[in-house]
C-alpha cells in the first residue's frame, strides 16, 4: 500500500495476525465449543486459545499506526489495484465452489462486485475505510507534541477500553474490534509506539509479553471458579476475552513490540502487493459464505472421547486454511502479471481526489446520453413486476406451511428472477431492433407479446389455477374456439388497443427514425443477430443438468416449481416460468419402436393374462383396494450414524414381521410426494423418463390423450387428500384419471374429520383414516379404489407435540435440526398409533380389503450424511400390503424386500389374488423378474432433475441394464416399449393399458 509497489517492507506483524485470525475462525465455526462440566480441561485449552488470537485484528491496526509514513501516500491510487485483487480472488474462491458443488447464485458473484453491500468483510472494509482516512490521521498526530499524544493516548484507552473492562459490556458498540473508532484507536496507539521508541527503546518487551499472556490466560481460569460460584455456570467466564478489553490492548501492544523486535532479527520482507495480496486473501478465506457453511455443516466434529484428536483436528483445519490462503495468494499474484490484468487495473485506477471529483461530475452526462437505455430498462422492470403481482394473490404459499405477502415477497426476494426476466425481454427487443432497424417497430412488438402473455396468464389461472404453458400453445389452431370463450366487449377493446399502438408505433417511428437508427455495419449487426440467437437457443437446455443454461437460472435463484406452475409463475415470472416448460422431453425413443411391435407386444401379454388368471380368483363384486401414502414416513433407525433409543413405529414394525412388506425405493428426498403417486397409480417408471420432465403430474397428464391407471380397473374411485389441492395440479390430475369424487381440505366434498394433533398444522392421520372408513362403509356392492395420503409428518417439523418424547443420537443430524427430529419421531409415533387402529377397524369390516401402505420419501432431517455415500439408504422407505380378515382366506403373503412405487398395482392385486388385465400382466411380470428400479439416489433432486436409472437386488447392490441376463433384457424392452408408447408415442396400446375386468 505505498506509492512505489515494488519496495519491500516487513511481513511478521501482519503473518501472525493473519495465523491468529485463522485459527480464531477455526475455534468459532470448525470445533464444537466444549463444555465446562463435561471437559473442564478441554474447556481452558479452548478459551485460552481463544484468547490468545482474538488480538490478531489488533495487531493489523497497530501496524498501520506504527508504520503510518510508509502507508499515507496517495491511498486512493492504490484503492482500485487492491480491490481488483479481491475481486479476482473472489471470483476464484466462487468458481472453486462452483465446480467441486455445482452451487452459484446471483448473491455471490454481488458480493464479488461489491463487499461493502454485505455484512461479511466488517473487518476489511472498516480496514479500508481507515486506510483511505490514514493521511489525515497521520498529519493530525505528527502535529501533536510528544506529551499531547501520551495524554490523548492515555485518555483514549480509559474511555475506549477502560470502561468497557470496567463494565464487562460493549459500550461502545465495537463489535468484536471490527468498529472504525476503535481501529482508529489502535492506528493512534501504534503511532504513539513508533515515537516512542524513536525517543527511547522500549524495554522489558518479552517480559511484558509473559505476563500479558499469564493474564489473559489467567483471568480465564479465576472468571471461570467465580461465575461458577456466583451463577453455577460459566457465563461470564470469557468476560475479558474481547479485543477491547485492558488486558487485550496489554496483549496486543506486547505481542506487536516483540514481533517488531524479532523481525530485526528474521529480516523476512515482501513487496506491498505481495502483501496486500496475502491480506485480502486471508480474509475472503476466513469470511466466505460458502467456505463457513461448509465447515460447520458438514466437518465440525467434537472428539467427545479424545482431546488430542480434538486438538490435532484444530491444528488440521489451520493448516489447511494456511495451504488455501497461500495457494490463492500465489494464483492471485500470477494473474497480476498478465498484460490483461494490468490494463483493466490501469483502467480502473483513480490517481487522487480531484480525478476522482471529476469522475463524479461526468457521471450525469454519461447516465444522459444512455437515459433511453434505461428508460427501456426500467420500463420492462417495470412491466415483469407488475406481470408477477397480476398473476399472484395478495398472499401466497412459498411452502406448504409459509404464506407470505407476495407483493413484498416478490420485490424483495426476488430480484433475480425479475432482473432474468428484464434481461430476456431486453435481448427479445434487440433481436427484433437489430433485424428490423426500427426501434419502435421492435419496442411495440416486444410490449404486445409481453401484454399478450400476461393478460393469457391471468385468464388461464383465474380458470384453472395454471401459467401458460409451451403445450397450450397447440391452442393456436383452434384460436376461433378460444375467441368464443371471451366476451366480444375484451375482443373490440383489444382490438381497438393494438390498432391504436401499431398507428402510434408507426408515427413516432417515421417520426425519430434517425435519432433511433442503429449504427453498425452489416458485419456486425449480423454477429450480433447470431449471438443472441444462440442466447435463445439455451431455453432448450435450461433443464439440462451441468449446461450453461441450467447454471445461469440456478444463479438467478430460479425455482424449478414444475409440481406448482402457478407459484412458478408468481415467484419466476410467467415468462421465465414459459422457458422453463420448454425444456421437457417425456422419454427417450426406445430402440425398434413400431405399431407393429407394440401390437405383438399386447397379443403376448393378452394370453399371459389368461395364464395367469388360471390361478387367481374372480374379482369379488365389493372388492376394495387402497393406496395408502403416508407422508414422509420412514424407519429412522435404518439411517446410518443415527441411534434411536426408543422405537417410534413398533406396531407397523411388528406388522411388517407379519405381512407382505420391505422397502420401497423413493425417487424423492425431503419432497417428490406427487411422483411417488403417478407411479403407483400408473404402474410405469418416473427412472425412464426424461431426466427434464420430473414432475409428471404438471409436465405430462395434460398431454395424454388417455391415461390408462389403476382406477380403470374399478367401479368406484375416490382421492382423499386431507390437504390443500393446488399442489402438482392434482385436481385436474385426478379428474383425469377418472376419479368420482376427490376429498380435500376446503373442497366441494368437504372432509368429515378434520382434527389436528397439538400444534400442528396438517390434519391429522387419525382423521383421515376415520374419513377413509367411512367412504368403505358408504359402498358394500361395488368395487372401490381409494387412493390415501396422509400428511400428519409433512414438514416442518416446529415442535407441534407435547406426548413421548424420543431421544437419539448421531452425526446423521446436524445440532440445529435436533428439535426438529424429534417432533418428526413424534409424529411417526401417532401415525404408529393410527395405523393400528385403522388396521383393526378394517379387520371388523365384511368386505375384502387389500391395503397398500408406503412412506413416499424421507424427511430432509439427515443432513449429516452425505447423499454421495448413503443415496440408497436415504432413498428407503417402509412398505406393507395388508390383507383384512374377511379377505384373508383367498389372499396371498408375498415375499418382496425392495419395491419401486410402480409395483404396488401389481403387487396388491397378488396379494389379493385377482385375476389381471393383459397390461397388468405385463406388470406383474416386471415385478416378479425384475430388480426394483430408481433414479440415481445419489444425482437426483426432487421436482427438479432425474438422475439416471439404476435396478437395486435385494442386496442393496446397483446393476445397470447390462448385466440384467437376456431375458430380463427383452421383459424390460418390452415393458419400455409399452411406457413410451403411453407417455410420449402414439398411443396404440392406450385403450389396451386402460380396459378394466370382464
């Protein structure tokens, strides 16, 4: 930080500083802090380490005050050069994250432009403040006289660190030593040194130095035995321990004496760039985001059995953030010497004040000759805000469980998506600018596309509670049927209001065409049409994992809401939420495609149904099938580094032992509810879908002609969903599907039960067992299917239980989720409990019943285990098919460890040993010869992104299609054929798949 960067000067002050800020972060967030009952020895070797760094942010001022001569000279100058060298390492601390996690959002490159706007450099910036305010307080002090100086010293650290001592309270709202006023302290202590010695060399600086270590040290100790004494727990044991406390300064003053000493001695010097480079770095290491949640989250580790370990592990963490400080300082210094990085820091350099000054003055005529820019900007800002508000109640639901002013919400939590929405219709506007050469003609376009879209989007989800979407554009054809949907006062009106935008386009075109006309060469208007062609061409991939396209909405914080495209529009914007429906191919063709081999393919599986209906018995005329889901059920104790004192589900856990049951593998973690459905009720594969269409319900139903499903099989098909009925579209989804009646929460068939356990804000899984029974007992003469889920455990997870208590342990949760776990066992309990009374009620009832009981994904609780080495296992959830005693004597207990959701249909009918259609024979094949199925449990994300599909043994080992033996090879072509055909084909076995019982 000197004029001339090449000069050399002393390193040691500001590398031990460095070193103990270091290992004071690794206390805070790498080590758990120790407890003084528990490990009172581990507890002082804590602290007292604690105590011995917290100065290294003294030592950093004090230098600066010491050497104030080298620093002071035209600060301003050197500003740009130090805050380009942040802003590159930044930028690599942020592309080293993003490649080792796929993570980057639109915050961490803001935060790379500008620190200051975040609170997660106080330290530095008050730093730089300082440094820019270093002439002037260099001048102001060196006017003092010597005795002047020594009594505003004096004076300074009564008040500035004397009452604070006195109080034992921060009164002077330092803020850890990271306020300005007190750095300036420090800076005017350090000057007050240097003359000092420049009198007379300071002596005894090594004995000061023990004793201000015995005595930060040692109050620790005698704070600890009186807080104990007084309180009964150490509460103010670490009263002291703060940089502005007496014995701080005392440290700190000693410390930095010695070191200056010694550094006469060791004569190690570095060049101020070097320097400067090294500091910046030290502190975006200790202070990024992204490096601090990754250490507490996922490598804080306590020891409880081994202090050495504890403290190596410490050490450890030291000199790893040593090693990244060093690699990034070196990496830094070598991109400074690229021909690029010099001329972009010469461009940004600001010689002195007045530049500066004169700089500030030009900026009104710069934001003049551009205002048309950003008039046309904040036009188009202004519409995609107004496009959200119109398309969004006044409150809408983020979550199943926070409901949140949209309008607040929106302009203040999400910017991104409105500043992504902007810029797609800026680049729109440019295209049809540079191909036309006509502003207006381009501007008119542009707002009556934007205006269309809008008004479409607010129609359809008055409607039908959905944005527009890619699929409706088919509607175009038949644009006379929607015409006569609208009233003919809206058609005249509209039609009247583009009649009047297109005149007035054209005569303000005709009219300012020179002062709008673009002036470029063909050459480079054509590159530019080019460019921005491909900018487009990127809505095709925005799905596509690990492309560009995907990376930039991910930046943007752009939600992939496919299982609610209405809170997609409200929170994206109806355009960018239009983009992100593009990108949805259902299936990949599968080789040798035909009607013809779809047409061998249902005569082979019309006698394999005859086969097997040889054996199975005629449906009952009152036989009743249930589906049930149970929200985000599973066994906690199968969770690796997880132990669970008491049993949660001990009567589903004896009932397992008893019945059909294992577990079933979740496409979802923490959500994915509506996947797990379809695949139940369709019997086909969410694995061999697209990995861009997760969420079939919302990206695939309405564009079915047919949707052949397990209802078809029945009389009577009844939902019940003791929940709201926006989610995934479920309602349209159902109906459908053929439904007869679907039950939700605030739904035209009302919910007879409606209780809630404790706090909770779901209804209960009692109560919806109790309005199950009553829909079984409402129909004695016809076959029924009810498809079930309860939603009791749906999270969060806030407490909402005052009953049994269940305690655990493990690193599978992390410390700050423990209540959370807690009321999720809870809830397992009483669902335990439900279920058992459910159980024995449909005992009591004479009628054959089959239930088909499954969680449908864990709870995102077990964040302590890396989804890379236990996918599988947090992919697993319980399953049980349940034969009633009425139906008992004609059904069949099978031996099924590891299911996928598509062979319940199957499955249920075995069990219940009933005869089967041609495509439910296709089925049952697949689930008595085939491994069960998933996508990749370690690649995929819920609602967002399929991973690829793997089969699982009953080993809990993966295999790929390779290794399935030929004819398993050929059942699974087939079964592929026939799910291509439904979902994305032409639908030649549709009415085959859909038939029900003869």
């Amino acid at each position: 930080m000197l004029t001339n960067n090449k000069q050399k000067i002393n390193i040691l002050v500001p590398v031990v500083a460095c070193l103990f800020m270091i290992t004071e972060k690794i206390l805070q967030i790498a080590t758990v802090v120790p407890i003084h009952a528990q490990m009172p020895t581990r507890f002082f070797i804590y602290y007292g380490l604690k105590a011995v760094t917290l100065v290294g942010i003294n030592l950093i001022p004090l230098y600066f005050g010491y050497h104030a001569q080298k620093f002071s000279q035209q600060p301003l100058k050197h500003l740009a050069k130090y805050w380009l060298i942040y802003a590159i390492s930044a930028l690599l601390s942020t592309s080293f994250f993003f490649v080792l996690k796929g993570q980057l959002s639109l915050r961490d490159l803001w935060v790379v432009l500008f620190p200051i706007s975040q609170n997660y450099f106080g330290f530095s910036v008050a730093c730089v403040l300082l440094y820019l305010a270093l002439p002037y307080l260099e001048r102001q002090l060196t006017n003092l006289s010597m005795s002047s100086l020594k009594l505003s010293i004096f004076l300074a650290t009564i008040i500035f660190s004397g009452l604070p001592t006195l109080f034992g309270k921060d009164v002077w709202r330092f803020q850890d030593g990271y306020s300005v006023v007190w750095l300036v302290y420090l800076v005017g202590l350090g000057f007050f040194l240097k003359k000092r010695e420049e009198q007379q060399p300071i002596a005894f600086r090594w004995g000061h130095l023990l004793i201000s270590l015995f005595l930060i040290t040692g109050v620790i100790v005698l704070m600890t035995h009186i807080s104990l004494m007084l309180r009964g727990d150490t509460s103010t044991a670490n009263r002291f321990s703060v940089p502005y406390s007496l014995l701080a300064v005392y440290y700190s003053v000693s410390l930095f004496l010695c070191l200056e000493k010694l550094q006469k001695i060791i004569p190690v010097q570095w060049q101020k760039t070097t320097l400067a480079t090294y500091l910046i770095n030290t502190q975006i290491v200790i202070n990024w985001p992204v490096i601090i949640y990754q250490v507490q989250s996922f490598y804080k580790k306590d020891f409880p059995d081994s202090g050495m370990k504890w403290l190596l592990n410490s050490l450890l963490f030291v000199a790893i953030y040593q090693v990244a400080v060093i690699s990034l300082t070196v990496l830094s210094l070598f991109l400074q010497k690229i021909g690029t990085y010099q001329k972009l820091e010469n461009k940004l350099s600001i010689q002195d004040y007045g530049q500066l000054k004169q700089l500030l003055l030009e900026f009104p005529n710069w934001l003049k000759k551009k205002k048309r820019l950003f008039l046309l900007i904040g036009f188009f800002y202004g519409m995609t805000i107004l496009q959200m508000y119109l398309v969004s109640d006044h409150y809408i639901n983020i979550t199943v469980s926070r409901s949140v002013n949209a309008y607040l919400y929106i302009f203040f939590a999400r910017q991104g998506a409105i500043v992504l929405n902007v810029i797609i219709l800026m680049a729109f506007f440019y295209l049809l600018f540079l191909i036309s050469n006509r502003f207006w003609y381009a501007f008119t376009f542009t707002l009556v596309v934007d205006i269309v879209l809008t008004i479409s989007n607010v129609l359809k989800i008055s409607m039908r509670e959905e944005p527009i979407l890619p699929a409706d554009l088919t509607l175009i054809a038949g644009m006379n049927e929607v015409f006569n949907m609208i009233s003919p006062v809206v058609l005249i009106g509209g039609s009247l209001f583009l009649v009047v935008l297109a005149i007035s386009s054209w005569l303000i075109q005709k009219k300012m065409a020179k002062l709008y006309a673009l002036k470029l060469n063909r050459k480079k208007r054509v590159i530019r049409i080019l460019c921005l062609c491909l900018f487009f061409s990127g809505a095709f991939w925005v799905n596509h994992k690990n492309t560009l396209p995907y990376h930039v909405f991910n930046v943007f914080k752009i939600n992939r809401y496919f299982y609610n495209q209405k809170l997609g529009a409200q929170i994206n914007g109806p355009l960018v939420q239009f983009i992100n429906n593009i990108d949805t191919k259902v299936m990949d063709e599968p080789e040798g495609y035909s009607q013809q081999a779809i047409e061998e393919i249902m005569k082979k599986y019309d006698k394999e149904a005859n086969r097997i209906n040889q054996t199975r018995v005629a449906w009952p005329s009152n036989q009743t099938i249930i589906f049930n889901l149970s929200e985000s059920f599973s066994d906690p104790k199968r969770i690796p580094n997880l132990k669970v004192r008491e049993d949660p589900m001990p009567y589903i856990r004896q009932l397992e032992k008893e019945t059909t049951s294992g577990v079933m593998l979740s496409t979802g973690y923490g959500g994915g509810t509506a996947n797990i459905e379809w695949e139940t009720l369709t019997g086909l594969d969410l694995s061999s879908l697209s990995p861009t269409l997760p969420t079939p319900y919302t990206q695939l139903v309405k564009k079915q002609q047919l949707t052949p499903n397990v209802t078809d099989l029945f009389d009577e098909k009844i939902a019940i969903h003791p929940y709201v009925a926006t989610l995934y579209n479920r309602k349209n989804v159902f109906k459908k599907f053929g439904f007869d009646r679907f039950l939700y929460d605030k739904g035209p068939d009302e919910l007879n039960y409606q209780e809630r356990l404790g706090t909770s804000p779901y209804i209960s899984d009692e109560s919806a067992y109790r309005d199950t029974l009553k829909v079984i007992k409402e129909n004695q003469s016809s076959s029924q299917f009810i498809q079930l889920s309860t939603m009791q455990n749906h999270m969060p997870y806030d407490g909402y239980y005052d009953g049994p208590s269940f305690n655990f342990e493990g690193t599978a949760v992390l410390d700050g989720r423990k209540e959370e776990m807690e009321t999720y066992m809870q809830g397992l309990f009483y669902t335990d409990q439900a279920v058992k009374e459910f159980i024995a009620e449909l005992d009591r009832i004479e009628k054959p019943i089959t239930l088909v009981w499954y969680g449908d994904h864990l709870p995102s609780l077990y964040t302590g285990n890396p989804m890379s080495k236990y996918g599988l296992v947090q992919h697993q959830t319980d399953y049980f098919i349940y034969s009633n005693a009425y139906s008992r004597r004609i059904s069949e207990k099978l031996d099924k460890q590891i299911v996928s959701p598509h062979n319940f249909p199957a499955l249920a009918l075995a069990q219940a040993n009933l005869k089967v259609t041609p495509y439910y024979a296709l089925l049952t094949k697949i689930s008595e010869n085939l491994p069960a199925t998933t996508t990749n449990p370690m690649s995929s994300v819920s609602n967002s992104y399929n991973g690829l599909k793997v089969f699982v043994t009953d080993k809990d080992q993966f295999i790929q299609e390779e290794e399935l033996t030929a004819k398993q090879q050929k059942l699974f072509n087939e079964y592929q054929l026939i799910q291509y055909d439904l979902t994305a084909g032409n639908e030649y076995a549709a009415k085959w798949a859909s038939q029900g019982i003869s």
